[in-house]
C-alpha cells in the first residue's frame, strides 16, 4: 500500500476537485472513470482551474506543474488497489455506490480508508457491501471543492473510530474545516440546503417572482453568496431531485416531497449549467 496515493473514483465535478486539491497538497492521486472521455474533461478542468489560481498568485508555475505531474487517470478501478484512501465521488445513485465499494472491498488493502463523497446516501448502507465495513466513512466536500471549505465527515454505524480520527485529519491536511454527521439522510447540510432550494422552486413554480428576483432576494435578504436557484443550476438539478428523493423516502415526511417543475426539468434534461439550461439559460 501506498501511503501517499489517493484513489479517486469519479471524473465528474466533485471527483476532479477532490483529485485536484489532493494533488496540490503533496498527494499522489490516481482519478479513475469508466469513460476516457470523462478524464480527458477533468484533467481539462483541473488545469483551468491551476491556471486561474496561478494567475491569482495563490499557485506559483512550481507549484502548479508539480499538482499536475502527481495526477494519474485509469479506466480500471484496480487501479486503486493500492492507494491507501479511495474517495468515491460517483453520480448520486445507491445501487452504483454500492456495486463500487462492494468491488472496492475486495480489492483494496484490509487498512484502506473507503470514503464516499455522497451528499445523501446512507454510509452504513454502502459499508455493508465491503470486507471491512469499519473502515468505510462519509467524506462530503463541498461543491466547488478547491474554493469551499468545508468537508463534512459522517460515521456509519459500522464505522470505527480510528478510521473517522483519520479521515478528519486527511480532511485538514487537504486545508479543510471539518464537521461531523450522523449517518441520517442528507447529514447536516443538505438535510437544511436541499428543502430550501426545492421551496424557492415551488416559489417559482406559482409564479411568485422571477427566478431572478427569488435569487436576489435571497441573496440580500439573507447575505447568501448565491442564490437558490443559481445554486441548483450550478449543482445540477439531477443531483437536487437525488438528494431530495433520498430525504423523501427516509424520512417519509411530505415536506421534502421534490416540486414537480423539478422533476419536469430534470426530464426535459435541463439540468443546469451542464446541459445549457436549467432555471437559467447558459
């Protein structure tokens, strides 16, 4: 095993974030996905997102190249074998997390740290599918990773103690505050983000305002740096109707019941900044 890798598993947004700010903390990563393609976009993404810091003066060239030459990509999970964490960071949706850590446990070593990235799903859920469920922990970063600060850790109840010291203090290596969670739906921040932004929806939905001035509204009426609506575009609605569905089912409490205009768009594929379209056009 190797002390100084992490496994990435996911070249999404969150994935290429996570393996960026590894990178760039001293850490050997090696970002995985199904789809070649996917990697090639995130290594784009991560070297824009290089760049820009660079410019700013937060990165110099060194520094920036060196991030750069510690990420790998590979479309074999046994690639993460040996690294001595792999954080999943797959689309929201159980059966696949599952089906990832239940192969992930058969291949990692028995002292690997197995984290999840999930915004929602159940960690003790996704620990029962491994070999070593003690060593299966929540590791939710915020969205964009390398400018948020927050991680927020979740224990499962499998979940042992030495494994969550050590995944706090991975969190604060890669320059994060940490916060801790129980393991119920959503944890702590989407439990309260998600209802909100579903509300500002339905808000939108009965043509109480413009998604405009909902936005504003909120963003100088409660000093959010953006607004709900911009935020769920920025996510991406798939992953609200995810989070949501999630809180739904869990709970079974109506007040998380997703607005039907969010499942309409979220059909339509209009799914925010990444298709072209959501509650705003780009």
């Amino acid at each position: 095993m190797h002390d100084k890798t992490i496994g990435v598993v996911g070249a999404g947004q969150m994935g290429a974030g996570i393996a960026q700010v590894s990178a760039t903390r001293g850490f050997e990563v090696l970002l995985y996905d199904v789809d070649e393609e996917a990697l090639n976009r995130a290594l784009d993404r991560i070297k824009g997102s290089l760049e820009k810091l660079s410019g700013k003066g937060t990165l110099s060239e060194e520094e920036k190249r060196d991030a750069l030459g510690r990420i790998r990509t590979a479309t074999s999970l046994k690639s993460c074998k040996d690294a001595f964490c792999v954080i999943e960071a797959a689309p929201e949706n159980a059966a696949l997390k599952k089906e990832i850590f239940h192969q992930l446990g058969e291949m990692v070593h028995a002292d690997a740290i197995l984290a999840s990235n999930t915004s929602s799903i159940s960690i003790t859920l996704l620990a029962s599918v491994t070999a070593h469920p003690e060593r299966v922990a929540g590791m939710h970063f915020m969205n964009p990773v390398p400018l948020m600060k927050l991680v927020e850790g979740i224990r499962g109840l499998q979940t042992s103690e030495e494994t969550f010291l050590k995944v706090k203090a991975l969190a604060q290596h890669l320059g994060k505050e940490f916060i801790e969670a129980k393991d119920a739906p959503g944890f702590v921040v989407n439990r309260i983000l998600a209802p909100m932004i579903n509300e500002a929806i339905y808000a939108y939905s009965e043509g109480l305002a413009t998604a405009e001035d909902i936005d504003k509204g909120m963003m100088l009426g409660t000093n959010q740096p953006m607004g709900p609506l911009t935020l769920a575009d920025y996510v991406g609605l798939d992953v609200i109707l995810a989070v949501l569905e999630v809180l739904h089912e869990g709970f079974g409490d109506p007040k998380y019941r997703p607005a039907p205009l969010l499942r309409q768009y979220v059909t339509a594929g209009w799914l925010g900044r990444k298709s072209g379209r959501g509650f705003y056009q780009y």
